[in-house]
C-alpha cells in the first residue's frame, strides 16, 4: 500500500438498537449509535411497514388510469 493516502482507522463502539455494544474498526473517530439494524429492519425481519395498504395504491392507479388503453 501507498504510505500516507489511506485514512487511519480507530477502535469505536457501535450501540444497536437493543442496548447492545459492539467494538469495530472505523475511520471515524466517534461512537455510533443506530437507529435500525439488523433486528427491526424489514429486510431482515420480513415483516412489510405498509402492510394497511391491502392493494389500495392498485385501485387508485386502475381508476385514475382506465380510459386509458395499454
């Protein structure tokens, strides 16, 4: 590696949602706290955030739309 181009790295704490601390390697200098992760992410916890919408965007789209021929 080239000498003085690549940025220093320092020992931080990252807090997850759930209180928990785990130690990592960053570039930046300060502690971190999330605000999402892993545990309440819909990516990971499958569970959808507009789950209310029951095909409601659909209709309005249908009914905006039907003079229209596609």
């Amino acid at each position: 590696m080239k000498k003085g181009i690549h940025p220093e790295y320092h020992e931080i704490n990252v807090t997850m949602t759930d209180g928990k601390t785990v130690k990592m390697y960053s570039s930046v200098k300060k502690d971190l706290v999330l605000s999402t992760d892993n545990l309440n992410h819909s990516v990971w916890t499958g569970q959808r955030t507009n789950t209310g919408d029951r095909g409601q965007r659909a209709a309005e789209f249908k009914s905006k739309f039907a003079g229209f021929k596609f």
